[in-house]
C-alpha cells in the first residue's frame, strides 16, 4: 500500500468523485448514494468527454473510407484496442474481439466454439453462481450438439467446492465456463486453479470477468485462459460494447458467428472467404464510439491505478460487512473468504423488494431480487436479496447511510 | 407522496397476516402469476358457486404490496358475482395505472383497495399490486396458464 501512495498519492476519494458528473445529482432531495455500480457504474467525465470528441471530430465508419475521418475513426477504435489488450495483458491485438457486452461474447464462443468442437456426451462445467448469462448460451447448444452440463456446488458461505470441481472435472469435459467473480455474493472464484486443471484435461476455459475487471487486475497470459470476457459498461465505459479476448490460435481455428460487412475477405454467390482476426468475428458496422469510450475508461482507471481501487474497495466491503453483521435481523448472503465490492443480504420479515423501495426514497440505489442468477437463490432458499455494490467513488459515508436507510426499513415493517 | 402512504398500516397488517392464505383442491380452479423481474410468485384457488365465487385461497411469496393486495382480493371477492369481480379487477387496475390520481367517486368505487393506489407513485411497484388479480383472472378464465407480470 505505501509503495502504491507513493507512485500516485493518497486515494482521494473526494477529488475522485469530482470526476463524475452524476454524484452530483440529487434523487427525491437527498444525496445520490449509488451502490448499485455491479449492475452498471456511472462514467467520469474522461469517458463523456471521449465519446462526445469522438463524435464532434473524428467520427466515419472504420475500416473501409479511404478519408481523412474514416482514417481517424479508424485509428481511434484500434487504439481503443490496444489498449483493450494492455489492460488485459493480451499476446495480440487481434486477440480482442470488440462485441456487444459479455453476453454476446459467452454466446459467440458458445455457439462458434461449440458448434465446432462439441458432440454428443461431451462435458460443459459450469458452476452454481453463475450469470444466466452464462448458462442459457450452452443450455442453447447442449441442446443442438448433445452434450451435457455438470454444475459444481457452493458450499454455505458461497465459496466454489473446489474438491467437487476437481472431481467434475474429467476426461469428456471440453469447456469450463466459469465467473472470476460471483454478481450475487462477490465470491472471488480460484480461476488459476481452475484453468490449470482443466488444461490437465484437455479443456478450454471461458472466463467471465464481468464483476471481476473493476476489482481486479487481470493478466490473460500468466492465467493461461483460453476465453475471458467482460462488458465495458461494469468499467465505468459505455452500455453497448464489450470485448470477448480469445487465443489467437483457438480464434483463427473458429467459425464466424455472424456474417456480413467487415467480416470478409471477398464475397461471390458461389463462395466467401472470411477476413482474419479480428474482423472476422466483428461482422457489420461495430460500435466505433462505444470502444473510444471503453478505451478512456480504461485509460481513467489506470490513471488512479486498480490496485489501490481494490485497496479501497476492500476497506469499504470490510467496513460495510461489519456495519450490517451489526444489525439485527440482517443475514449476509456470500461469506467467502475472498470476496469483491459486492454485499448481498437479506432482512428477517422484510421482502427486498420493499427495502429496494424504501431505500431508493433515501436516494440510495441498490439491486433487489435475483441478479440474473437464479441458482444461487435456489442454494440459499431465497427468492431474492438486496445486493449493495461498491465502485471507486463509494465513500464511508455512503456505508453509513445505508445502515441508516435499513434501520428505517425495519421502522416501518415494525408498525 | 411518502412511503407512509405505500406502506400504509393496512397494507403492512394484510402482509403480516394475509387472510384466505392457503389452497384449495380439486375442482377449484388455480392460476399461478410469476413477477420474474423480482421474484415474486402467487398462487390465487377458487371455487365457484353458480355465477358467485365460492371459496377463494392463495400462497404468495413475495413483497409486503404483493401479498397485502392478494390478501385483499381474497377478502373482496369472496361471495361475490363473477361479473362484480371482474369489473372491480378492471377498476382496480385502471385506478394504478391512471395517469391522474382517482376522484373521490372513483375511490368509493374502489372499496377496499383504496390503500393500494398509492402504488401509482411507484412505478416499479404497480405490478406487485396486480399480480394476484391477474392469476386471479386467469383462474377465472380457466385457462389456468401462468401469468407474468414484467
């Protein structure tokens, strides 16, 4: 921690909140307290300002103008790649595959990975925690390829059964597709582990690191996964663009998803032939700003530097966990030993729904209900919890007006 | 509006201690509503007798607001003609989705649901209000299909 204070100074958390337009917004009177930054986070002013330049002065279609703005909009979007790579540590630039979100990305290995190497018997491992996002893709194409899908079990505090996993783990299974970290109890999942494993049998490994990038500093090539994905809309970048990075050899040896513009090389009726990475897999005009923005964002973030907004993060988790474990009637959903930004928990008598309610008329936003993970609710005996989810530029403070907002929960349930 | 008048003390009473709370078997009829944006699940039985429903029972799990106007329904139709309670659904409905608050005429009509209007400043909670006379409708239908409210 010293040696970070001392590269780029204290973590100011208050300066840093300057930097994004919206927390300064005020919701029924009162002070915004968004604590709802798992489901989407809000964007610094570096993120706006990029989006707005990109449109104002070097906006055109990419990759096919021979003009001076296609030329810039070009060089934009592939310097947003780059640094796409960068964050993640990628081998190649091609590596990056631009895509509507994470979603996308789990359907596009899904489908073009699966359909290409998955037959009837063959094993998908998923795990208990995770996003319906990815589990339904390879429900899809369990269903047009006969394979099968094993789940490895969460124990009590919501931590991966790893004796269980090493056990699923066997010579029919073909892809692990697995969270870095859990939406719904911010379980930090060993996906080392896990991907060397899986490699000891000869399977891929899909990693989604949408709940993970914000908190973690990710290195694709010392993790040696074979998939990781991520929406930028989770990283403080814009809704609408996400980035799939695959090894180039498995890429090259895949299918194209879709088919149209930019995805080829030439085209007759008798036959087309497909470009290469990573066009091949970026059919159709892409969301050109959408990556510039994602690009600023991560630029933003290494600015204040990921591991000392995980130091930070951590000490509110902590402080959070402890306020709330201090309440009456307070359950905490996901105790694992390590765990991200996220607090998940329910109230004796009181349906999340209604705290969501009741909250949001103190200007504090959270997520009630499911989280898109439904078998996690299922494990816990719980239709729903409410999920607190800290970023960046989550202060103490905010911490305190929720335990404040929860003792006035049970103010009006104990009429 | 405060949450005081959501959450008014009948509202909260009906979802402490939902009346008619339980089943009914065969013949009755049974309809199940799925609010699957935030978990909520209702099963609305009843019984008819000639044009009257009969006997009316439901199991909810779901928010105060949910189980309070399924628990209110249930007190309200119990006895009643079908067409009543048809057209006191259609009230009700179009009372929480109005774009301007009820007149007093129009909250008489209402009779006991009158509490409930305050969901209409909660947009994202008129759907808990209305799921039980949803599968209620649908029980009634006989199309005893499940019914979501999205």
């Amino acid at each position: 921690m010293n040696a970070l204070m001392a590269e780029h100074g204290a973590y100011d958390v208050a300066r840093i909140r300057g930097d994004f337009p919206i927390l300064g917004e005020r919701v029924y009177g009162k002070p915004l307290t968004y604590l709802d930054n798992g489901a989407s986070a809000q964007k610094p002013r570096a993120v706006i300002d990029a989006i707005r330049n990109a449109y104002e002065t070097e906006y055109a279609n990419v990759h096919r103008g021979v003009h001076y703005l296609s030329q810039r909009a070009t060089d934009a979007m592939e310097s947003a790649r780059q640094k796409v790579r960068d964050f993640l540590n990628a081998r190649e630039d091609h590596e990056i595959i631009f895509v509507r979100g994470a979603t996308e990305g789990i359907n596009l290995v899904a489908a073009s990975w699966g359909r290409a190497n998955l037959k009837p018997g063959d094993e998908i491992l998923l795990t208990t925690m995770e996003h319906h996002s990815n589990i339904v893709p390879w429900q899809m194409i369990r269903d047009q390829t006969g394979a099968v899908i094993k789940v490895a079990p969460i124990d009590d505090d919501g931590a991966l059964v790893m004796e269980e996993l090493a056990r699923l783990i066997g010579p029919r299974t073909r892809m692990v597709a697995v969270t870095h970290v859990s939406n719904a109890l911010g379980t930090v999942v060993p996906i080392a582990d896990i991907i060397r494993r899986a490699h000891a049998v000869g399977a891929k490994v899909l990693i989604d690191g949408c709940q993970a990038v914000p908190h973690i500093p990710v290195d694709v090539q010392a993790l040696d996964c074979d998939f990781y994905v991520f929406s930028g809309h989770k990283l403080y970048g814009p809704s609408g663009i996400g980035v799939l990075y695959g090894k180039a050899a498995l890429l090259e040896a895949m299918p194209p998803y879709q088919g149209g513009g930019e995805m080829i090389e030439t085209v007759t009726f008798q036959k087309t032939t497909y470009a290469g990475l990573p066009f091949k897999f970026e059919a159709g005009t892409p969301h050109i700003v959408g990556a510039v923005g994602l690009g600023a964002a991560i630029e933003y973030l290494g600015s204040l530097g990921l591991p000392r907004i995980a130091a930070h993060e951590h000490e509110l988790l902590a402080y959070a966990t402890e306020r709330l474990a201090a309440l009456n009637a307070i359950r905490i959903v996901g105790r694992a030993p390590e765990k991200a930004a996220i607090l998940s928990f329910t109230l004796d008598g009181v349906h999340p729904h209604d705290i969501g309610t009741i909250l949001d008329r103190e200007g504090i936003a959270v997520r009630t209900g499911h989280h898109c993970a439904q078998p996690v609710m299922d494990r816990f005996d719980l239709p729903a919890t409410v999920r607190a989810s800290f970023g960046l530029y989550n202060t103490r403070e905010e911490v305190d007006r929720l335990v404040a907002g929860l003792a006035r929960v049970q103010e009006i349930f104990r009429s | 509006m405060e949450l005081r008048d959501l959450y008014q003390d009948v509202i909260l009473d009906h979802s402490k201690h939902p009346r008619n709370f339980g089943t009914l078997g065969p013949p009755a009829f049974e309809a199940r509503g799925n609010n699957p944006l935030c978990g909520d699940r209702v099963t609305v039985y009843l019984t008819l007798d000639g044009d009257r429903v009969a006997d009316v029972r439901f199991e909810a799990k779901g928010c105060a607001i949910s189980v309070a106007s399924a628990s209110m329904m249930t007190e309200l139709i119990k006895g009643r003609p079908l067409e009543e309670v048809r057209a006191l659904f259609s009230r009700f409905h179009a009372a929480v989705t109005a774009k301007n608050a009820p007149d007093a005429a129009n909250l008489e009509a209402l009779d006991g649901l009158a509490a409930l209007i305050g969901v209409r400043d909660f947009p994202t909670r008129v759907k808990c209000a209305t799921l039980a006379w949803h599968a209620m409708s649908s029980a009634l239908d006989g199309s005893g299909t499940t019914v979501k409210t999205e």
